[in-house]
C-alpha cells in the first residue's frame, strides 16, 4: 500500500563548470531529496536542515563532493584545489569545487554521482565563458553521464538547437509522468462540454501556468514547495468534487486559470531544482522550450482523451454512473495527496 507522495519526478540537478583565472569551477546543485539519498540527514522540527547537523554531516558531504566527478583534459585529471558547500532558504544543496586549470583542449567531464542517484535522474550541465554566458550544454542521465567539448569550438552551430530538443522531451516527460497535473486535467476534461468549451478550459490553464512557470523560472516570484504541493493536490480534490456536485460548468475556464497559476509554480520546480535561472543568459531556451514541451504533453493528451469522452457521452450509463464514479477517484487521489503532503 505504500505510495510515493510526490507527484511529479524529483530526479533534477544541475552542474555548471566555468574557467576562473587558472581554475576550472564545478558547481553542483542538488535538492534535499536527492541528497538524502546519497547521505541521511537529521531535521529539525521545521522539517529543515540545522547548522548543527551540516557540521556534522560536513566530512560525509566532503567525500561525496571528492568523488562527484572525474574531470580530464587531454587526458591530464587537474588537482582539486578545494571544495565549498552551502545550503540554501529552498533548502537545496550547493557544492563548489575547483580544479587547477587543465591544459589542453579536450575537456571531459564525467557526472560520477548519477549512478548513485534515483533510476531516472538527469542533470542539466552548462559550460559558461569568464563571462558568464552558457557556451555549452546538454542534459546527462546514468545511461549517458559524460560531457566532451572542444574547447576551441565551444561557438560552434547546434549546441542551442540540441539543448532546446532536450528541454522539450523534458517537459513532455514531466507532463505525462506528473500523475497530479494528469489527474487535474483529465478531471477538467472529464467532465465534457463542447469543443469551443474545452479549447477554452485548456487555453486559460495553459496560459495560467506560463505565467507563473516564468514568473518563478526567472526568480520573480517564488512560492515555497511546502505550500505548492498541497495546493496543487486541493486543486485535485476541488475539481473531483465539482465535477460530482455542480451542474453549471460554463464558466469553468475562469476557476482554471486560477488553478493553472499554482501549478505554473509546480511546474517552475522541475527547471529550480537543476539551477535554470541562476544564470540570467541561460534561461531563455530552456525556459521556452520546457514550457513547449509541457503544451505539447497537454495537447496529445486532450487530442486522445476528449473524443473518447465525447464519444462515451453519447450513452445515458456514462453521465449517470461512469463519469461520476471517475470524478470521486479523482477527488480521493486529491485528499490522499493533501493529507500526504500537508503532514507527511
């Protein structure tokens, strides 16, 4: 009976490797979640981490920052010169590394801690310039943990055009593996109406939640995961129930849209958590392509769903009995999800 309470895939981290001086800069980040895995890690009552237990957890982190990476150039493996680890208010995990500046140039840089990490986790790896421009990235997985470059083409075409077909597979992943965002559109579509009704019920919440997907990617606003999570699942249960107790959905749309800005902040989790905004100049591809990704997740799902349901629709037994009973699922997954993350 055990069940994960998350409902969309955690397994997101970042690496961002630049040149300073005569040293080569590895920053990692990693959320809390991910990291408990690698080290357990005491809280207090808050639920957060204390400065006394990241003194006493210092040595076990220091060992897992040594051997995080295996970095070469032209075959040459750079000394660690030092390693610095902080922790910040979202309670996600920083490590800094550096290296004495290889020469050569082949850069390879291989992401040793995926193996060690949850089936399925990726990482999102950036090269930046002294001046802080990305030059260079891709997304590395357990399966494919190594990053090459030529550093004397690191301008050269396709690296943009790549990352952008990564970052759009990921949003499609996110949306079809993120069981709460599937349950709270299969709820709204659920419930019928016409084509001019439903285009209008996915347009409001497509437009909500890029809003606020922006909004919290580009650090302008931001809204605790510990209050999100258990609003996305409210907004579950408020929809199953709706769908069972209220006749007159015309103006659905509008309570949509409401919704959609609180899962925008659910969907802005995925690109936080692997360090996408950090960096102002590499945002933008990642940012637009996750997002197009995540429409691209929604229309297919509409595009099979909504002519099943049309169709379905056409027997008195499905509004009667197999449509309400569908709604009351929805809204027990909802509560499950509430209760789960509100005290769990």
């Amino acid at each position: 009976m055990a069940a994960l309470a998350q409902g969309h895939d955690p397994g997101l981290s970042a690496v961002e490797a630049r040149f300073e001086g005569e040293h080569l800069a590895v920053a990692l980040t990693l959320a809390r979640s991910d990291l408990e895995a690698l080290v357990p890690l005491d809280t207090d009552r808050d639920g957060k981490i204390s400065a006394e237990e990241m003194t006493r957890a210092r040595p076990a982190l220091d060992r897992l920052a040594r051997r995080a990476f295996e970095v070469q150039t032209d075959g040459a493996w750079p000394a660690l010169k030092g390693i610095k680890l902080w922790l910040d208010e979202g309670q996600s995990f920083h490590f800094s590394l550096s290296y004495s500046r290889p020469a050569g140039s082949l850069l390879r840089v291989r992401s040793i801690l995926l193996a060690d990490l949850p089936f399925g986790h990726r990482q999102y790896f950036s090269l930046l310039d002294p001046r802080k421009r990305i030059v260079a990235e891709r997304i590395l997985s357990a399966q494919d943990n190594r990053f090459d470059i030529d550093l004397t083409q690191i301008h050269g075409p396709g690296a943009e055009s790549f990352t952008a077909r990564q970052f759009i597979l990921l949003g499609i992943e996110h949306i079809l593996t993120g069981y709460d965002h599937l349950a709270f559109l299969l709820a709204l579509l659920l419930a019928g109406g016409a084509l001019v009704s439903a285009a209008k019920i996915i347009s409001s919440f497509t437009l909500a939640h890029s809003i606020t997907l922006a909004l919290a990617t580009l650090d302008v606003a931001h809204v605790p995961s510990r209050l999100v999570e258990p609003l996305i699942a409210a907004s579950i249960l408020y929809v199953g129930l709706e769908n069972i107790f209220r006749g007159d959905l015309k103006r659905r749309w509008l309570l949509t849209f409401a919704f959609g800005l609180i899962h925008g902040f659910g969907f802005a989790t995925a690109l936080r958590e692997m360090g996408i905004g950090s960096s102002g100049g590499g945002v933008v591809i990642p940012l637009l392509s996750f997002n197009l990704g995540v429409e691209l997740g929604q229309i297919a799902i509409a595009a099979t769903v909504l002519p099943l349901i049309w169709k379905l629709r056409e027997r008195p037994s499905f509004a009667a009995r197999f449509a309400p009973a569908c709604s009351v699922l929805v809204a027990l997954a909802g509560g499950y999800w509430l209760v789960t993350r509100l005290f769990f």
